[in-house]
C-alpha cells in the first residue's frame, strides 16, 4: 500500500514538474487585463435558430481591423475568413440539431486575441434544446417596442415563448365578439390586453424562427363560469358531496379566484380543447403552454369519488395530443407533481417549475437528472427557478453571482433556466419586474446563452454522467465530485462519445450552496488562473481543450497536456464561475 502511494505521489510531482516548464502554450498566458487592450465588438445573428440549409446573417458594432472570422464545431475548425465589414453571411454544413461557436480574432503582438464570440443553433425543432423565455405584458404596444424585445430575446438565443396570462378567463382564453376576436380583454388580475399586441409577438417571433405558446392552466374557470356552459358536475370539489369546489384563492381585487376543473372528466377536456381550437383559429400559437397549481391534496368528482389529481394528467395530454397532432404541449411540473404522469405522455419538454425544499444547487441537477430519467432521455429539461425571490419583493438588482452560479448549474448538466423576458423573471406571478439586470448581468449573461448554445452537442444531446477522478497539481484550488461543498470546485464528470466532459464549477467563494439566492447575497467568485490538473486517465487521448463563458466569450482553447503515469497532466488558464475541460480519445 505504502508502494502504490508513493508511486501515485511521484506521478504527480513528475506532472507538476511538466506544467511548470511547459511555458510554449501562449492560451496559458491570457489575463483578462491583455484583452480589454483590444477592442471588443458585439457580433449578433439575425435570428434565434435556423433550419439546416439557412444561411446566417451576422453584424457586429463596430469594425475591428485586421481581424478574421473562425467558424468553429465544438472545437474543430471549419473554416476562416477575413473580417472586412460590418455585416456578412455564412452557410453552417447541413447537419440538423447542430451548435457552432463563431470566433473573430487578431493578433496582437503575436499572440492571437479573441475579440467576439456569437453562437448559432441549426436545428430544424426548438423543443430539441428549448432555450424558453416568456411575455408576460399585452396591452397596447407598439411595434417597435414588440421589435425591441423580441430582438432582446434572439441575441440571448431564445427560441420559444411562454405568453404568460395573456387571456381573458382561464375557461375561455381568446374573448370573442360575435364571430371575430374583440379587440381588448381584461385578464384575472384586471390589465388590460390587446389582440392586436398578442398577434403582433407572435409575427414578429415567428419572423426569426422563435416559437410561441398558449399560457393556460390545463383545469380552472373563474366563478361566472355557468354563464360560459361550464358544468359544476366538472369541478374538484373539497367534499365528497359537491358543496365546496376546490378553489385557488386570489387578491380580492382581482377578477375571480381560480376554481379548479376535473382534468379527467372528457365533457371539460372536449369543452377546454374547442376554446382552444379557437385561440389557434385566429391566433397563431405554436402550442399550449399548461400550467397546474400543484398537490391539491385529498379532491372528488362530482359524484364523490376520490381522484389521484396527478393521474389526470396522462389521458389529458393524451386526447390533447390526439385533438391537435400538429402542436406542440408542455405541462409544468409544480415541485415535480405529476411528473412521471407527464412525461409518460405526449409532451414535447420537460418544464418543472421548482419549489422548496429543493433549493440546493444539488437539487437542480437531481431534478435534470429525474427528468431525463422519466423521459427515456428524449426530452430536454426547462426550470421555472425564480432568482432572488426574496429581494424582489422590493427593487433594485440581480445579484449577478447568484444568477451566473444558478445557470452553470442547469446548463452543465443540460437544462436551461426559464428567466428572460421583457424583464427577467423573479417571481412566480411574472409581471413583477421590480428588479432589473445591472450592467454587469446584462454584459455577461449572453455569453452564457451563448456558450449553451455553441456547445450544445455536448451539454444536451446525450451522454452519461460519470465521476472522473480530477486532482489539482499545483493547490491553487480544492477539488470535490459533485455535488457541490463550500469553499470548493465541483467537478461535474459526463461521458459524450470519445469525449470526457469534465465541468468546473466554482464555489470556493460562495457563501451558501443554495440557488435562489434569496436576498440576492451569493458572493463574487475570485478568479483562479493557470491551474494545474491531474485527470485519471489510461486511454490514449488526441487532445485536450478547454472553454468557458467567463473567458474570451466561451472560445475553445487547445491544451498542452502530457501523460504522467496513471494521470493526464494539463493546466487550464482561467476559472471563475464555470469552465469546461473536453478529453478526446483516439
């Protein structure tokens, strides 16, 4: 035992001995100081995803001379092309549910400088990697004003909407006058609404490959519902001789209180499926956006028979599916109720809107991991995780740590955070914008969409989870597996083909482990630089390479690496909230 120790300790000091005269990689020397020498330019594309065969439009701010263009798949080279205007075009292979990253770069002195960084989604459905955000305000608006958050929203890359609350009575969304949608409604909380506004954002999204869903709860009426034809013999009821039907309590102010609707009872399913077919005659969703209000805990059918709530769920979704093939449905799993029910039927992503307990980082990769497993990995995961609840109950910011923390997390183990709006989302009732993106967020969180998108073949589309054995060569950091402990990098391990994944996640500086980071307090990470790793290793590896959003807006960076014993032997250049090591094998 004493043998194998000692010779496990003179592999590493052999590799520790390599790095540190291993001084040839210049992608070792990046600070962030060199880079903010050069000038940074914005590049952007023209929409939110493009179907194989499209060509790209791309623009950036400003020129930046002596610069080329790299088109990049994972981290293999395309082709390049000089920089000479402000606006040019590019047609990716034919592949479909394809991510590249897009690097412009110069030399400088030698050493090449990335100066922008934009990522294109090639992928012919949207619920493939759902990239979901949300519209919550629909009264009188004019197009550029529509223009300009749609156009917000396709430079983070997102490629559907969730109109929340955008009806009139949850019974009957799309309010009619004679045969004709009326021209304005009031939603429950009492705003104002505008047709006009909803069929607006739907064009506009469509006209960049953005998708648009229907927000509705799959059961609910408000308390005027006779006056519709709605049957109290459809109702959840609290008792078992129908004299209390199961109610969701709202403000006084507000319209109505929700009461809740049978899913299972075919008369409400043909009745809330024809006021659908309704909002689909005149308004062009891609989709139904169902919303439930969680366990409702012990509720009975009119006739005073128990029902399992979550079981209800399955042949709604099933008759929904079957009354319109052609549309696109998704259910939120409050806290995971009903998922299994859910995702046993014909759904197209996996949304769970998460609650307590489940408010460790831990708990976000579990939930991914519950999906992916109730779903025969075919469904891609999108959290409703709301930043800062606690904080929004007054104004100010986001705290940007909490949020880029929050989103490494999903986006390491192949989620995607619901969050964007018109605002970005803090609260369960989605109008609440008291806080806003500071500068930093808004400079930085991009390039987090950005890297999930450019590196979406390695996130998102399959794999297995591992747990790679990773040593730090040189202390600078404290290492653990996943899941995350104070005061350490979480190592994430994933197998994707012939490549090791292994994420970075740093919590070295944290001041708790939990997500919603409630009153907005999660602290800055300090950045760690040219870290030497130890990875556990007997294949024989072609390369190694290494990226993150913190760093040269997610560029791929090849590695000198040497194999040291039973250890590949490399040294990262820079980790602050998420990087991402890639191990090819021959």
């Amino acid at each position: 035992m004493k043998r194998k120790n000692a010779s496990i300790l003179k592999s590493l000091l052999l590799a520790l001995l390599f790095i540190n005269c291993d001084n040839n990689d210049k992608s070792f020397n990046y600070t962030p100081e060199e880079v903010a020498t050069t000038t940074q330019v914005v590049v952007k594309t023209d929409k939110a995803k493009y179907a194989p065969g499209d060509a790209i439009a791309f623009s950036i701010d400003k020129l930046s001379e002596n610069s080329i263009i790299r088109y990049k798949y994972l981290n293999t080279i395309l082709s390049e092309q000089p920089l000479t205007s402000t606006n040019w075009t590019w047609t990716p292979p034919s592949g479909d549910y394809k991510g590249y990253l897009v690097e412009l770069y110069k030399k400088v002195d030698g050493v090449e400088v990335i100066v922008g960084t934009v990522a294109v989604d090639v992928s012919s459905d949207w619920t493939k990697f759902p990239r979901y955000g949300f519209l919550s305000e629909f009264g009188a608006m004019s197009e550029s004003q529509i223009t300009a958050t749609i156009d917000n929203l396709k430079n983070y890359h997102i490629n559907a909407l969730q109109y929340y609350d955008w009806g009139n009575k949850h019974h009957s969304p799309l309010k009619m006058n004679g045969t004709s949608p009326a021209t304005n409604w009031l939603d429950i909380a009492g705003r104002q609404m505008a047709f006009s506004t909803v069929k607006n954002y739907i064009d506009k999204a469509h006209g960049i490959n953005m998708a648009s869903m229907s927000y509705n709860l799959l059961y609910g009426a408000w308390s005027d519902y006779s006056v519709d034809g709605v049957s109290s013999q459809w109702f959840l009821y609290k008792d078992q001789n129908h004299s209390n039907i199961d109610k969701h309590d709202l403000p006084d102010s507000w319209q109505s209180d929700i009461l809740v609707t049978n899913p299972g009872n075919t008369d409400w399913q043909n009745y809330i499926f024809e006021k659908t077919n309704l909002i689909y005659q005149n308004l062009n969703f891609d989709g139904w956006h169902l919303d439930q209000l969680g366990d409702r805990g012990n509720v009975y059918d009119y006739n005073g028979n128990s029902v399992a709530l979550n079981e209800t769920f399955t042949p709604f979704l099933q008759n929904l599916k079957a009354k319109f093939p052609n549309k696109k449905n998704m259910l939120n799993a409050v806290a995971q109720y009903g998922q299994s029910n859910i995702l046993s039927a014909p759904v197209d992503v996996a949304y769970t809107e998460v609650w307590g307990p489940r408010d460790g980082y831990k708990d976000l990769a579990e939930i991914i991991k519950e999906n992916n497993t109730l779903s025969d990995n075919n469904l891609n995961t999108v959290l409703a995780a709301y930043m800062d609840y606690d904080k929004a109950n007054g104004t100010g910011f986001f705290n940007t740590p909490g949020v880029l923390l929050t989103d490494a997390v999903i986006f390491a183990f192949g989620g995607s955070h619901l969050e964007l709006g018109e605002h970005m989302l803090a609260k369960e009732y989605f109008p609440n914008n008291n806080l806003q993106m500071d500068g930093e967020l808004k400079k930085t969180l991009p390039k987090y969409y950005d890297f999930l998108v450019g590196y979406q073949n390695l996130l998102r589309d399959g794999g297995t989870f591992n747990n790679p054995v990773l040593i730090s060569g040189d202390g600078k950091v404290s290492l653990n597996s996943w899941p995350p402990a104070s005061f350490s990098v979480s190592v994430v391990g994933k197998k994707v083909g012939n490549k090791q994944i292994v994420h970075l996640i740093n919590f070295s500086n944290a001041n708790n482990l939990n997500w919603r980071d409630t009153n907005g307090e999660q602290a800055v990470p300090v950045i760690k630089k040219n870290l030497t790793m130890n990875l556990q290793n007997n294949q024989t590896v072609s390369k190694v390479w290494y990226a993150s959003p913190d760093l040269d807006g997610g560029a791929s960076k090849e590695l000198s690496f040497s194999q040291v014993g039973s250890y590949l032997v490399f040294k990262i250049p820079s980790l602050q909230y998420w990087g991402m090591i890639v191990v090819e094998y021959e």
